[in-house]
C-alpha cells in the first residue's frame, strides 16, 4: 500500500509540469505492453522532455514512492495486480537521433528499428544485427540486447543516464558493466535518456541488403505477429532454449490463451485474451519439463514486474 499523501503530492507537482493527458491514473499497462496484459498502474507518466524525466524522477524519490521505467513496453510482463507507485514509459520522450561522422547519437525511447533505418540512410553500418529487435534504444542498452551474432555492447560507444537525484551523467562504453543480457543500469536504477553507438561506413544498398536478409530470417522463423514480448528465455549455455522446448514436446503447449508459439518455441505468444497470469504459469511449466526433460534450468528473459491479482 503506497503513502496516498505522498502520491497526491506527486500528482500535484507533476501536474504543474507535465499535462494531464500524459500523467495517466489507474492506467492498464495492457494498453502499453507488447505483450498486451497487464493491470494497471497507480500513475503512469510519459515525458516528453529530459526535464520532465528529471522531475518526475526526483520527485518520486522524494515522496519515498516505488518507482518503475519502461521504454517502449517489450520484454515485460506486467502482472495482472498491475504496479503500485509511479511507472515513467520512455517512448514519447522528444527524439534526438543524428550522425557525426561514424558516432550516432540517438534518444533512448526511439525504437530499434528506427535508429537502424537512419544509420542505413546514413552509410552506417553495425546495428543491422538489431533491425528487428522489439522495443526501444535504451531498453536494448539497458538488457544489452542482442541477435544474430551481434549485441549492443559491440557498438555503444556512450550513455547518458539520469540518477535519482534528476542529475544527467555521461558513461564510456567501459563504465557500462555490458555481460550477456546485462548491463550496469540494471544494478544501479539509473535511467538511460541519450546513446551514442560508434558504427562504421558502408555502402547504403549493402546494409540495406544484410537488413533485408535478417529480416526475412526473422519474419521466417518468429511469431512478429503476434503478441508477445520477444524471445521469452536467456539462451542456456551450450544450447539453444526454443530447441529444448521444442524438444520437449512443447510447441503449441497453452494455458488459457498464453501459449508456446508453433512458429518457434522460444516464445510465449498472447493468442486471444490471455492474463498475465496464464502467462506465467505456462513460463513456469515449460521451466518444470525442460529441466526434468533435460537437466537444464531456463532463466526467463523477460522482466517479470508488478504484483499478481489479488
């Protein structure tokens, strides 16, 4: 139970800053998540400026109030009691995305596929790996995503991140702590406003080309059209966890309309009207047979966040 004194106050500071359409009470996270579940939050902001984060950021520390960020709402699965306290979503923050020379610069709630669209247009090459990758920038900095061979950590050159305090810091690529699905902003609560990926030159039409050719991988092989919030587990070490699913005979595996998906069993897709809870039940089962199929224990990839219905 959150202090609703404390909660009032933050409205009432936000309110001065922030327009009421973009500071949303009891909003379903369903409606800002990929993968299309999830209750609601007691405040959901949406910045739109670095200083509007800062404040809502320092605020919400002040008044002693849990805090939560997203950036573009994949690779979440919100629970279905939804999430006490302030949520911020990155992905309406005001879009700064340009070259210099071989470095570029963009905000963190643009989307992945955006940045790798421009670095195309601009003969920079070394994104393409995460052409298809849901979600935004920062949340690939923040999990150091990664597919096909690449991840982030091979082209962040730079981060900018705010700290509880509201206060911009600025972290070489060597300060940032990147391990597989990891990074130092997991540790530490800070949150990533700007990124500078260091790329290389290549010709437009070549990049275009690769990205084409992941793409169609992709489209291929992954369930794009549906519901879901990307490859649900880590990659186990010396296996691949959608070949141990599928191994186990799980594909196509369902509880209520959370199901494994029969283009590919690494991912849990929303086939209907599924709750966050038939969702983790079916990621806890799968857990359960692989293990006792395999010996191996799957590590879910996505964040699990919020409180179960009550």
């Amino acid at each position: 139970m959150i202090n609703k004194y404390a909660f009032t106050s933050f409205i009432s500071q936000l309110n001065a800053i922030i327009p009421g359409e973009r500071l949303l009470i009891d909003e379903p996270m369903s409606r800002h998540t990929t993968f299309a579940v999830g209750g609601p939050a007691d405040v959901l902001v949406l910045p739109h400026t670095v200083q509007e984060l800062a404040v809502a950021i320092r605020s919400a520390k002040e008044l002693l109030l849990p805090l939560t960020v997203l950036g573009g709402g994949s690779n979440v699965l919100v629970l279905d009691g939804g999430i006490r306290g302030v949520v911020i979503q990155l992905n309406e923050l005001n879009k700064v995305l340009q070259c210099d020379g071989l470095l570029l610069r963009a905000s963190s709630g643009l989307m992945l596929g955006d940045v790798c669209a421009f670095a195309q247009q601009n003969g920079l090459a070394g994104i393409e790996f995460a052409c298809g990758i849901p979600g935004t920038l920062g949340g690939a900095v923040f999990m150091n995503a990664g597919a096909y061979d690449g991840e982030m950590s091979e082209v962040v050159s730079r981060v900018q991140a705010i700290n509880d305090a509201g206060i911009v810091h600025t972290y070489d690529a060597a300060e940032l702590e990147f391990s597989y699905r990891h990074s130092r902003f997991q540790l530490t609560q800070e949150v990533i406003v700007e990124v500078e990926l260091a790329l290389t030159a290549d010709d437009k039409a070549a990049i275009a080309e690769r990205i084409d050719v992941l793409m169609n991988r992709r489209r291929s092989k992954q369930p794009l059209e549906m519901h879901s919030a990307g490859s649900t587990f880590k990659r186990p070490s010396g296996y691949f966890a959608g070949t141990l699913i599928e191994q186990t005979g799980l594909k196509g595996f369902s509880v209520g309309d959370a199901q494994v998906s029969t283009k590919h069993a690494g991912f849990v897709v929303n086939i209907g009207h599924a709750s966050a809870e038939d969702i983790l039940c079916l990621i806890r089962e799968i857990q359960k047979r692989v293990e006792s199929a395999h010996g191996v224990c799957l590590e879910p990839e996505v964040r699990i966040i919020g409180e179960p219905r009550k």
